[in-house]
C-alpha cells in the first residue's frame, strides 16, 4: 500500500511572523486601554496578555504612547475610508440634492456595521474612541488628526442640504451628533439601568435604527428656529424644509 506523503510544512518568513505578533499586541492593548485608559495600561499589561516578556513589546514599538497611536490608527482607518465611500456613494445617488437624513445615514450606518459585525474588537475599538475624544490634554489632536476629512466631508454635505442654516448651527448639529455616537460607543451600561432592561448600551443595531432620524430631525428643527439668544425671528429655510424628506440609503456590508 503506497502511503500518502505528508505536505512539506509552510515555511513562515520573519515578516510574516513580525505581522502576525504585532497584531496580537495591538489586540491586547487594544482590549486593555478600552477598559483602563491610557493612564491605566502599562507596556507589562499588554505583554502579560500576550504570553510574552515585556522587554519584547520594546522590539515592535519605541514606547506607551508609540503603541496607543498604533492602536488607534488601525482600525480609525477603516472606518475611515468606509465613511468617505459612504458620503461619496451617496452624493452620487442623491444627483446633486442631498437631505440632512441621508448625509447623517451615510455617516453613521457604516461605522455602525462595523461595530455590529466585526466582533468584540471593534466594540473595543468603539470604547477607546470615545474615551480619546472626552481626553482635552491630547484626545482632540488625535481625533482631528485621524477624522477631520471625513467629518468636513458630512459638514459639506449638510451645508447643501441646509443652505440657508448659518455655518455655526451645522458644526453645533455635528458636535451633537458625534457627542451622542461617543456615548453609545462607550457602552456604559447606564440605559440598562434607566430603562429597566428596555435598552441595553451594546444593542447596536436598535440604536442604528434610530439615531440618523432623531439626529436629523434635531438639525433640522434648529436650523428653522430663532436664528440666536435674544432674535426672536424665526426661520423656515428651504433646505430644512426639503430636509424633513428623508432619503434613503443602503449602508456597505462589512466583507
């Protein structure tokens, strides 16, 4: 009986092996810096939850802050490129007359996909982010640095479909906006409390459902009030008007 060769083993280059512990160390720390902060997480935290010696974390990353950038920087790229497809896949379809509900389902409905789909990394992920953003020392530059562009690109897009609404409102509507998706990242647990079980902080899918309608109802309602304290003029703009549409939009599907 002739007998079956065994396969000649994968040789693993150095580069892939280099690839595959740095991302279990951004995994790890990942994890631990969505639960601790920045403050709380040493580099011997991290490389006790890898099962290494933590003079090896050394070799791939020069310091605590090098690593936390790395961590950061992954996964704010995805989401990223993501929402710009999103914003340009839906000004394409729009032909030209964008809603404030369409522009806000395009920029929420992706990243929220991928916190509903990827797992429990990007539900770490989700956490981290908000925590760098309520950081004043150093959370705002890191944000601006990873997601101006495509926020200016959501501010360009509510500014057609709000024409007449002063610029300020627009960038007090965003500031509302990513205030509210920051606390829904953070998973707190405090709608569970508050609502007796009704609402759970980690049903994703339930506040994607509801959080671009409630958002641009909300902008859409500022940008057709007094225009600041003490005017009493009221104002109806046509585009807030056009904006109580809606328009609908299909997210991308996470690959």
């Amino acid at each position: 009986m002739t007998e079956t060769p065994t396969p000649p083993r994968k040789r693993t280059t150095k580069a892939a092996q280099r690839a595959d512990t740095t991302e279990l160390i951004l995994d790890a720390a990942e994890h631990l810096f969505s639960r601790h902060g920045f403050y709380g997480v040493t580099l011997k935290d991290v490389a006790g939850r890898v099962g290494v010696h933590h003079t090896l974390l050394n070799y791939y990353f020069d310091d605590k802050p090098a690593l936390f950038e790395a961590v950061f920087a992954r996964r704010a790229a995805v989401s990223v490129s993501r929402r710009m497809q999103a914003l340009d896949e839906y000004e394409a379809a729009c032909n030209g007359s964008p809603t404030v509900e369409g522009a806000v389902h395009a920029f929420l409905d992706t990243d929220f996909d991928l916190y509903i789909e990827g797992g429990e990394s990007w539900k770490n992920y989700g956490a981290l982010g908000a925590q760098v953003a309520s950081t004043p020392e150093w959370g705002a530059d890191l944000m601006n640095r990873h997601f101006d562009p495509v926020v200016m690109r959501l501010i360009g897009l509510l500014r057609q479909a709000l024409p007449d609404c002063p610029p300020e409102d627009i960038f007090w509507g965003y500031h509302f906006i990513t205030g509210a998706l920051l606390l829904t990242l953070a998973r707190t647990g405090r709608i569970d409390t508050l609502s007796g079980g009704l609402c759970r902080s980690d049903d994703f899918p339930a506040v994607k459902a509801r959080m671009a309608r409630f958002m641009a109802a909300g902008l859409v309602a500022m940008c057709s009030g007094p225009t600041a304290p003490g005017n009493a003029q009221p104002r109806t703009p046509a585009g807030a008007r056009k904006a109580r549409g809606g328009q609908s939009f299909t997210p991308l599907r996470v690959k």
